[in-house]
C-alpha cells in the first residue's frame, strides 16, 4: 500500500527464486495467507529479521516500516537479492521513517551475512556516498569547490541516514566527530560494485531533476546502486556501469554482469568449474550450466511460482502477453489451451511422466543446498543481541542541518500519519536464526582486480 513499490523481473529461462518475502522486517503476510513471513517455519523463511533490540532505536513504529511497498526479497541458493526504494528526506516530517526504514535494512543485511548468506541490495537508496555522488561540490573546470565540499562533509554526511548507509560499505566515509562516530561492531560488508570497478569516474550520476532540465548538463547525483558481498564481487562480478543513455525516467538504469562459470583452482590447479546458474536456480534444476530437469518436471517447477508473482495477482493474471502478438487469435467459441504446451505433453508420455508425478519430484528438492567451498562466504563473528543497531553512535537527523538540496526529494508518498499502530510485536526465534544481529568483525576483503579505466561520463 502506499505511494511506492518495487518488482524484480526474472528470466525463466535462467534463474527462478527458491524464496519471496515483501518488506524488511518479515511482519507482512505473504499474499493469500494469515501468517506473518517471521512466524513462518524455518524453512519457509528467507530469515535474518531484524530484532526487536535491533529496531528499539528506531523512532517508527515495526509495522509502519514495510507499509509503503518499499521492499522485495528473492532467495537464490547463491546470494539473498534485496531491492529497494528507499525513502527521500523530503521534509523533517518523514525524517523518522527514512532513519527507521534503513536501520532494519541495516540490520536485516548483517543478519543474513552473519548467518552465512551472500547478499545483493540494489535500488534507489536516496543517498550517496561520496563528493563523486553529486555534482554540487564540483565546479566548471573539474576543480572541487571547498566550500561545497565541506558542506558535504559537515552537514550531509553527518546524517544519520547517510552514516547508516555509508557503515556498510567498503571504502565509505566515516564521520570522525564523536555524534557520529562508528563503532566497530558495525564493520562494512558490501562492496559497490559500480564504484569499485570505476573508483575515480566523475560524473557517474544516476538521478537529475528532470523538472529543471539538469540532465542534458549531466547536474546530477548517484543514489542508485548494485552493492554485494566480498565473495561475489572478487569472483563473479565481472562489469558494473550506469546506462544514462536510456531514458525515460529521472533516473538511468544500474546494471552488474555475472561470469558465467569460475574454476576451482585453490590448489594450484583447476579441479572443477563451477556454473553461476546453478545456484540461481532451485537445486537440480541446472547441472554444469545446463537445464538438467525433464520438461514435465521444469514445467511443474515453473507452475509452483511465488505467492507475489504478478502471474498470480487478479489484477496482471488475464493480461495479455506479449508473445500473444504474433500466435493466431482464437477462433469463435475457441479458448486458449491451459497447462502444458503440447510439445511438453507429447515429451510427458514419451518418458513416461506426468505434471503431477514432476511436481511432487521437485517439490523433494532442497530448497538452498550448501554452496561448494569456494563459494562460501567468508566466516565472521557475531555479537550478542545487546547491539542496539547504532542508537548511540549516529547522531539524529533532526538534530543536523539540512542539506537536502544535495540530495533528490521527489519522494511524495504518504506520511506516516496515514497509518495506525498495531500491537506491539514479538519476534519469535526458537532456533536462534536470528541471534547473528551484527558483525564484530570486518568480512575478510579479498584483493579485487585492478579496474580498468574508463573515460568519464560525457553526459
């Protein structure tokens, strides 16, 4: 509900998600059910929910976090996908949501790092991160403006929402001054991908306010980032860039490419290769980077898709896909053929198969496997649930300046005032699932491959 929303498009034909939850804090209800993804058996959960110790500093209410459409979560066996819109620092009055909203986000990505997960969060975090970020501090001529650029420092970074963001990157600033200081139980996990592979690009902007026409000068900020684990970033992202070319929108596309296989050489040599879709995929579905399922059985595996698939919403259910556009319409009284196509049916009875005998074959499978050793993330330490997620380490927004004439503020969703409080809510954890609040230690940062470079943006 609410002005915002995400989606995530997958390509059949190349990964399906094991898993799908809507919003952060796992107090949402999957579509058609009664039961909040938190109190969901623990092998029905993506997991890693912030703790209710983890969000006592926050100044808006559990439910009220994930009541604007905000987040979407995909479970992959190889990575935890999270996108993202995070919230705008519009006016003061949403100053409360957008510091609660990126505290549990905070949280739920250390949490699921220090439950083993890879992760990748992408989307509009309505913040940057660097003088490279925005163009305010830069003058005609390439020079930085100081007096620009000290605003940044003092007023912008000093956000609260900006230090929330900043502590979990690699290579990010961090506030010196003792408001806003980081202690070392929040150590940066994710790297960004687009910054690591172009670390002294100008100009990389992905947002303008197209209402003053600032795009065509390239008067812009970026806001919009891919950000992931070590593991992932040292051994399989192997391009990230920004496509301001493609239009549209007030912002431009952020995109990273995977490699498609990586060999196993630990021991000086390479003792096997290991393809990325397979573990983008329910386990067996591919095998060397091959589909390996049947036809029945991949069609059943596709049958069985997630509660909050648009495929399955009233709404998107009867919409007419595109492929339609080139098959001979129906004839009069003639109705479109529903299950498998005839080709999968013929292949069925060939191999002696049916759809039901399929599903119920991949519906044995494990949903997340243990990922091969060198795709393990690297293990880290975790502390008690003492971690209070930052409430005496970053200084409230309320009490810094403002700055958000740096920073887009196109957000008009609804303030928090349209909603009510629920009750107070408990968040069981029998198994101690989400006991891994926050990292003690910095992730090992494997050395990354020199980037190549690139000319700047001439946009």
């Amino acid at each position: 509900q609410g002005y915002s929303g995400v989606s995530v498009y997958t390509r059949d034909s190349c990964c399906v998600p094991t898993r799908v939850e809507e919003g952060v804090t796992g107090v949402l209800r999957a579509p058609g059910t009664t039961t909040r993804y938190i109190d969901r058996p623990a092998d029905r959960q993506i997991g890693g929910y912030p703790t209710e110790r983890q969000l006592q500093s926050a100044a808006v209410a559990r439910d009220l976090i994930d009541a604007e459409g905000r987040c979407l979560v995909l479970d992959f066996p190889l990575f935890v996908l999270i996108n993202v819109y995070c919230p705008a620092r519009r006016n003061d009055d949403r100053t409360d949501f957008r510091d609660a909203f990126l505290l549990a986000l905070d949280a739920r990505v250390r949490n699921l790092v220090a439950a083993g997960r890879h992760v990748v969060l992408c989307g509009d975090m309505n913040t940057m991160r660097h003088h490279l970020d925005t163009a305010a501090v830069w003058g005609h001529h390439g020079q930085v403006l100081p007096a620009e650029a000290l605003a940044f420092d003092e007023d912008y970074l000093s956000l609260r929402s900006a230090a929330i963001f900043g502590r979990l990157l690699f290579g990010g600033d961090r506030i010196t001054n003792t408001t806003t200081d980081i202690p070392p139980s929040s150590p940066p996990i994710l790297h960004d991908a687009c910054r690591e592979l172009h670390p002294q690009r100008r100009g990389m902007y992905t947002c303008w306010d197209t209402r003053k026409n600032h795009r065509p000068a390239n008067f812009g900020s970026r806001i919009d980032f891919v950000l992931c684990s070590p593991r992932l970033m040292q051994l399989l992202v192997i391009q990230a860039d920004i496509q301001p070319q493609l239009l549209g929108s007030d912002h431009c596309p952020v995109y990273v490419v995977l490699r498609d296989s990586v060999d196993d050489n630990r021991n000086g040599q390479v003792t096997h290769t290991l393809h990325t879709l397979d573990y983008l995929n329910p386990p067996g579905r591919f095998s060397g980077g091959q589909l390996a399922m049947t036809p029945a059985q991949d069609f059943a595996l596709l049958q069985r898709r997630q509660p909050q698939s648009a495929r399955r919403m009233p709404q998107f259910a009867n919409r007419q896909h595109i492929g339609n556009l080139f098959r001979r319409a129906p004839a009069a009284g003639e109705t479109a053929a529903a299950g498998p196509s005839s080709e999968v049916r013929k292949r069925c009875a060939t191999e002696g198969e049916t759809v039901r005998e399929a599903t119920a074959a991949t519906a044995r499978q494990p949903v997340n496997p243990r990922l091969p050793p060198l795709l393990q993330p690297d293990p880290v330490a975790t502390v008690s649930e003492e971690e209070t997620g930052g409430r005496h380490s970053v200084a409230s927004d309320n009490e810094a300046d403002a700055v958000a004439a740096a920073e887009k503020t196109n957000d008009t969703g609804k303030t928090d005032e349209t909603h009510t409080t629920s009750e107070t809510l408990s968040v069981p954890d029998p198994g101690h699932d989400n006991a891994a609040a926050c990292l003690q230690h910095a992730t090992t940062s494997h050395p990354l491959r020199p980037a190549v470079p690139t000319p700047t943006n001439s946009l």
